[in-house]
C-alpha cells in the first residue's frame, strides 16, 4: 500500500484539483465527456511552481499533459478498472482516513492544539497503579476502592516495595513509566499526569483500561531540537580484516589530534548520506530517531562543537558532535504537525463530541418520543445471556428518528441491538440505563455518518480532494496494467530494447584502489615509501600509528574517478600515486586496477532499461488512445485561458 501511495502521489503531482473558478465554459470533449475551463485552471494554477519542466508551464504543453491524462481515465472506465473489487476496496480505506480531517470542531481542535504545545515543552518522569476494567463495566466501586488502597500503601511503604507485592501484570500493575510529553499515553492519563505536581500522586482516574493512579517522580524541560554530525562506522562492514571498533577509536584519536571533525566525516564516515556534508543530520528531538542511545548522547553534550567519546548503537560505532541545541518551536511552527495528531488521539472523542451538538443546531431532527419506551419493553433476560432476538410481531418499519429528509426505523435501532448484547454478555443493567446508552449511542453514530455520507455535497474542498484520490488510483491500476507490468514482464521486449540503446547504457572510469591517509603530509610520505617498498598495510600501519598517536587509516574499494572521496586532480592509472590534498587531508592511492568506462550489460542496467521501455510502451498506448477516443478543444475558450494567466 505504501508503494501504491507513492507512486499515486507522483501521478497526482501534475493533475490535482481545487477549487471552481468564477467564470467557466466547455474547454476539452474527450469521447462525448465535457471538460470545463475551470477544471483546468485548477491544475494549472495549483501545480505551477511544481512542474519543473518548462514546456509543461507553456499552455499548450500542459495541455497536452491535462488531454493525456483524460484519456486514460477514459479508458480506465471503458476496461471497467471503475469496477473492481481491490479499486473500490482501496478508494473507501482512502476515503475513511481523508474524512476524519473534516469530520472536526475547529475551536475545540485549537484548543486542544495549545494545550499539547505546552504539555510538550516539559517532559514528565512517572509510574502508576492501574486495576484492569473493562471499557463498558458501569460497577466501578470494588476497582475504585482497590486502586485507593493501593496508593494509600504506596504512600506508606513506597512504589518499589508495594510493587513487589501487588504487581501480577494481569488485572494489576505496578510500572514505571520513565520521561513522556503530549501524545504518549492516552489523554485522560496524560491529563491527570500534567495536573499532579512533582513529588506526588494523584487520586483515581479512570481511562479505556480501568482505574489508574498516577505518581509524578519527576518533571524536566523539554530537550529540545538538535543539530548535530556523527561519523559512523558500520557494524556490516564486509571487509573480512576490518575491525569496527578498532576503526572508531583511531578515527577518534585523529580527532585528539587536531583534525577536522568534518573532514574525518568525509573521509571515514560510511553514513553516505550525511558524510557528503561532513557529517552533518537533519535536526531531530527526543524520541524522533530509531535509537534511544544516539539521542541521549547527543543530548547530553553541554556546548555547541563539544564531541562525544565513541559508543555503539545497533547501526555500528558513532562519534557525534553537537552542532546547535534549539528549544521548543514556536505554536505556529509546530501547529500542523499538532492538528494531526490531535485528530488521531484519544482526543478526538472530545472533539466529536462538540461535533455531534453542532450537527444537532445544522440539521432538521425529529425524534419517535415513543421509541425508548417500546424497546425497553420487547427487552428480557436475554440479552445478557446474547440469545435475546427481535419479538415476531417486531414493529419494524416504525421511525425512529429523522435527519433531514433520511429516516431510521425500528429496525435499524433493532438490528443495532442485536449486535450489542455481545458486550453485555453476565452483566445486569436496568433496561431503561441500557437503551438509553444504546440510543444514545446508535443516534451519535448516526449523525456522523449521516454528515460523513453528505461531506462530498457539503464541502467542496473535501469533494475536489476526493477526485484526486477516485481517479489518481484508478490512473494507477491503468498504469500498472497496461504499461509497468508489460513492461517489466517482458524478458524479449526489454533484451531488444537494450541491444537497441545499448550506447545509451555506460560505465564511468573506475579505480580499484588501498588509499593511505593522514592529516601530516611527512606521514603521508612516508607511507608512500614504504608502499613503494612493498610494505603491507598492516606493517606500515604499526609503523607509522602508536598507542597514543593515529597517524594513517587505509580505505579499500572500488569507485567512480569523480567520487567524493578521490582528490579532484587524480589520475586515474595502475600503480602509486603521488601525495594528493583533499578533504583537509593527504592522501597516497595505489590503484590496483583501472575499470575503464563502456557498455553495462543488460543485467547491469537493467533497472534503466526497464524505465526507458517502459516510457517507449507509454508513449506508443497514448497515440492508439488518441485514436480510440475522439478530442475536441475549444479554441475560445483555450484562448480565453492563455489571456487570463498572461494577465
């Protein structure tokens, strides 16, 4: 799925769709189907800054583009790909999560949004008690006092203690929580643990999973955001003489010596990624990477430019420098990212909640003021035992209630009974409190769903964004059907493709080479002596390195003459170099062989000469649409456009 997003992502980046303009007439008839002007301005002006190919900007070019792109819809429906089970499957997954961004209380969700903004500037240190209950039990008391007792003991002999005791991890738990901020634990958890002060422990609360109380050992400020460079060595190094550890700690003597952080990142780092830029990582907070331990050493450096001593994480051995230490962001900053998770926290319920009383003040509601009664009446026994079953002479097709002009029946609310006495199941519960909860319930569900059903009518934003989505993964199925998998399957195709262009596919010049380093060009010439005598790299290692100095590290492989890592000046030829300066540093390169450039076999270019017959395939199904499906433009009002985005 994630795949199929991306590449939906990149075929949507030339055809989205916004908002209708004012003015608007017939601009495109693909096979019977109008097109307005207003459809294409959309994409045109939504996607300008996008596009970077510069014919595509051009009118006519983007035509072109927006014309391909309605006939392979076109023929997506005329293939009925509209159809398909996995096709509507996928549309409605898409649909469900792009609804919940709209189906919010905007005043409640800015709320909620300040409020994680200012539980995220302080990370707090805790444990808890929690006694399990389940989610809909309504006899609360044996739990409540359990829970009570158990602080009042912890009170007295202290967590550890009445952890040893008590804890059994299945109805009760004793745990320490360790630092957490806004979003990491449940909302009412995360409330009553900001509201307790530092130092001691709340009264019972309960959440989804039972009553809690929680005890606040510790409350810090938030870390804040980092700057910094590592140079790593990894643990997967396939140089069978290479010792990770061994190669960190001589990297970490250099740095001792005076050299460059950022050139022995350059130099030595296998994070390619990062090595380029001597080292340097995108900016990053608590909990944001993959690995508790590189974070915390980041963080614990006291000054911008301090290093940290070597340590292994689960990537291989690291040495990181500390570049800037930024606090919290700014609300509006941090706003969008807050919105987000607002929306897919436990705090959503507050937010629907307002929702639904809002939807209430929108729509016309009408309610059955007989209905609650009637249902606690046909309700027996039963239901608590799940064989309770709808009464024969069940008045089905009586209202329930109405929205608007939808009503629902009995038999809708019926239904929605049967299928709760699951949860009720060796429970006791007056009738009246049960189908008050239920209808409570059913109607809340209702509303929603009934706004849900109609927010493609109600908002138009959400309506142009919903297309984008209905046809960019029906453009994805065309695509994958009729040219990516045609393409890819293809053995005989793509070997005569590739003996077709053939020139098309080369090598760079490439260097087998042991490069000898140091930061002293004495010591670098001195290591070119003793190449020159035949010294291995292990004797001219032990005699030019020292317990307390690194003087030289040797780097084996294979690369391209322009990488990074080879001086700019360097000759690609067979033997010993001179001393070369790069990087800070002097360098002495025995090339052991030169790779010349020339033809890439198929299997060695085969990804390339994948895309390539691929965009051939493409190019050659579009002109056999423009002749399946007739195109017509009308000249005016295409005219009309160009006058309107030169103005």
């Amino acid at each position: 799925m994630t795949a199929k997003l991306r590449c939906l992502l990149l075929l949507l980046l030339a055809l989205n769709f916004s908002y209708a303009q004012n003015q608007d007439e017939v601009l495109l008839i693909v096979d019977g189907d109008s097109i307005m002007s207003s459809e294409f301005l959309r994409v045109y002006n939504k996607n300008l800054d996008l596009v970077k190919d510069e014919s595509q900007k051009d009118i006519g070019g983007y035509l072109k583009l927006f014309t391909e792109y309605q006939l392979k819809l076109k023929e997506a429906r005329r293939l009925g790909l509209d159809e398909d089970k996995n096709y509507k499957r996928e549309f409605s997954n898409y649909k469900n999560q792009l609804i919940k961004n709209y189906l919010s209380e905007n005043k409640v969700t800015d709320e909620l949004v300040k409020e994680a903004y200012e539980r995220g500037n302080e990370d707090i240190k805790a444990s808890h008690i929690l006694v399990r209950l389940a989610e809909t039990e309504k006899d609360t008391l044996e739990a409540y006092n359990q829970v009570l007792k158990l602080r009042e003991q912890v009170l007295e002999e202290g967590f550890d203690a009445v952890k040893a005791k008590k804890h059994n991890g299945q109805t009760v738990f004793l745990e320490d929580l360790g630092y957490f901020s806004a979003f990491k634990m449940v909302y009412d958890f995360e409330t009553a643990a900001y509201n307790t002060p530092k130092g001691e422990i709340s009264m019972p609360f309960r959440t989804q999973f039972g009553y809690h109380v929680v005890k606040v050992d510790d409350r810090r400020k938030s870390r804040g955001t980092i700057t910094a460079a590592h140079i790593m060595v990894a643990n997967n190094e396939k140089d069978s003489l290479f010792d990770p550890e061994k190669r960190i700690k001589d990297i970490y003597q250099k740095l001792n010596q005076g050299e460059a952080f950022e050139s022995l990142a350059k130099q030595f780092s296998d994070d390619k990624s990062s090595a380029r830029n001597g080292g340097k990582l995108a900016p990053f907070k608590s909990g944001q990477l993959s690995s508790i331990k590189f974070e915390d050493e980041a963080f614990t450096l006291k000054e911008d430019g301090d290093v940290s001593k070597p340590f292994q994480t689960a990537y291989g051995w690291h040495i990181v420098k500390r570049i800037k230490l930024e606090p919290l962001k700014t609300l509006e900053a941090l706003r969008p990212e807050l919105e987000n998770k607002v929306q897919r926290d436990s705090r959503s319920k507050l937010i629907k909640d307002v929702m639904v009383e809002e939807l209430k003040s929108r729509y016309k509601i009408s309610h059955n003021s007989n209905a609650k009664v009637y249902f606690e009446g046909i309700l027996t026994e039963d239901y608590f035992k799940r064989s309770w079953k709808l009464p024969e002479d069940f008045k089905a097709d009586e209202k329930l209630f109405s929205i608007n002009e939808k009503t629902f029946s009995y038999d809708d609310f019926g239904r929605h009974l049967m299928n709760s006495q699951r949860m009720y199941a060796g429970r006791s519960l007056k009738f009246s409190t049960l189908i008050e909860n239920e209808y409570n319930s059913y109607f809340e569900k209702a509303i929603l769903q009934f706004r849900e059903d109609n927010l493609e009518n109600e908002n138009e934003e959400f309506a142009n964004i919903l297309k984008e989505y209905r046809d960019g993964l029906l453009l994805f199925d065309l695509m994958e059907k009729e040219v990516w998998n045609k393409a890819s399957k293809d053995s005989l195709g793509i070997e005569k493709y590739y003996d077709e262009h053939k020139s098309e596919y080369q090598w760079k010049d490439r260097v087998e080479v042991m490069m000898a380093s140091s930061a002293d060009e004495s010591i670098a010439k001195k290591a070119l002596k003793l190449m020159k005598k035949g010294k291995s790299q292990e004797d001219i290692t032990e005699a030019l390195n020292s317990e307390k100095k690194q003087n030289i590290i040797f780097t084996k492989g294979t690369f391209s003459t322009d990488d990074n890592k080879l001086p700019k000046a360097f000759e690609a030829k067979e033997g010993l170099s001179k001393v070369y300066m790069h990087n800070d540093a002097f360098h002495v390169i025995d090339v052991k062989a030169v790779l010349p450039s020339g033809n890439k076999t198929l299997e060695e270019a085969k990804g390339n000469v994948i895309n390539d017959y691929q965009m051939e395939i493409e190019a050659n199904w579009i002109n056999d649409l423009h002749k399946r499906f007739d195109v017509e433009v009308n000249d005016k009002a295409l005219k009309t456009i160009k006058s309107k985005i030169e103005n």
